[in-house]
C-alpha cells in the first residue's frame, strides 16, 4: 500500500500514519527500550520512551517484561518517581564503592531541612522554620536547589500564596527510593542505629511516630 501511495502522489507515506507500518514484535520492543534506558543518563518516563520508539509500540507493557525479565539480577530496571532506569542492584552496591569519586557533605542544617521536606511534602518555609525551631537561611535552601534534591512545589492557597518545597526524582534516585513513600519511618530508624534517642524536631518523643528525621541521621550523609 505504501508502495502504491508513493507512485501515485510522488509522496512518502507519514510515519505516524495509522495503519501503514506494523510495530515490531514485543521482544524487540524491549530490546530498544532497554538500549535507551542502558545508554541514558537520566531515568526516563514511558512517555519519554515511547517518543522515540517507532509508531504502535507500547513503551509501558515493555516495560514491564523488562522490569520482570531484570528482576534478581546484577543490574535492576527501577522506577524513579514516574521514570525508570537502569540500576545496580541494592544488595550490590558494595561492589561499586571504588568507583565512586563525589562526596556531598551537607551542614546539619541542611540535613535537617532536606529530611523535613522529605518527610513533611509539601511544606513551606514557614512550616520549616516551625519544625526546626530555628530560622532557615537562604544558603541552606539554595544548596538544596543547586543539588537538586529539593525543588519548589504548588503554593499554597493561603495568604501570601507561599510556595512549598517537595523532594526530586534525583533525590529518590540516589537514595535507591520509588517514591517518598519509601521512607523509612522513625522507629526503623532508630533500630539501625541512624539516630539517636532524642525527640525529633516538632514532633513528641514517641518512637512510634512518623515525623522528620534530625540532623543525626546518616541517611542524608553521603
């Protein structure tokens, strides 16, 4: 059919065009979405993918096979907020340890305020300064933004229309976590020995609560 088109009207046929082209096989599918994630720098959304795949391809279900296909692996097709990538597997990691060559040391400040933004999304500066029980510089929150694991949410419907602060699929990314969800809650915490027994910012001194972790905490120290 697309043979006859173009002899009749000098003209080739559009690649989106419905019907003239047949999507690859889902294996192969697979193998181009995996190629694109192996190759990327960043985690990429089904909708990235499916961009760049040929006409009728379903980015989503290939997806899938591959998550299961990579699941137990030496290397993971993880998901990152709403993207996917590809990852070393968690129980792995140590192996990498020789290669890593960045080290990002934050103040307890900003280990504090990041942990509270983590736990606490979306939260306004205000409601930062409220937690802490101190003031938050404009440095803190600036450092956080220029490492991009925090970046300005919706703001409020109350006066003044504050903005709020939510974390990155950066900062799920290095920390190996899906969604803020992930998070491990205070008591899980303090079991590892990641913080001490002391009440966190804003929050009663009751093991069982959810609230942000303090600046004691190793898990936002890298």
């Amino acid at each position: 059919m697309s043979d006859d088109r173009e002899q009749m009207t000098g003209e080739a046929p559009e690649r989106g065009e419905p019907g003239l082209f047949a999507a690859p096989p889902m294996a192969e599918q697979e193998r181009m979405v995996e190629a694109i994630l192996f190759a990327s720098a960043e985690p990429l959304s089904a909708a990235q993918l499916a961009e760049r795949l040929p006409p009728g391809c379903d980015a989503t279900e290939a997806l899938a096979h591959l998550r299961s296909r990579y699941s137990g692996r030496g290397v993971n097709l993880v998901r990152v907020g709403d993207a996917y990538a590809m990852r070393t597997a968690p129980d792995l990691g140590w192996l990498m340890q020789a290669e890593r060559v960045e080290t990002r040391k934050l103040s307890r400040a900003a280990i504090e305020t990041l942990a509270i933004v983590a736990y606490h999304q979306p939260v306004t500066r205000a409601e930062i300064e409220e937690i802490r029980g101190v003031a938050v510089s404009r440095g803190t929150i600036d450092q956080l933004l220029e490492l991009d694991w925090i970046r300005l949410g919706r703001r409020r419907m109350t006066p003044g229309r504050p903005v709020t602060f939510v974390v990155t699929e950066e900062f799920l990314d290095h920390f190996g976590l899906e969604s803020a969800r992930d998070l491990p809650g205070l008591k899980e915490l303090r079991e590892a020995g990641l913080l001490d027994s002391r009440p966190m910012p804003g929050q009663p001194g009751d093991d069982e609560g959810e609230g942000a972790a303090t600046g004691q905490s190793e898990l936002f120290e890298d």
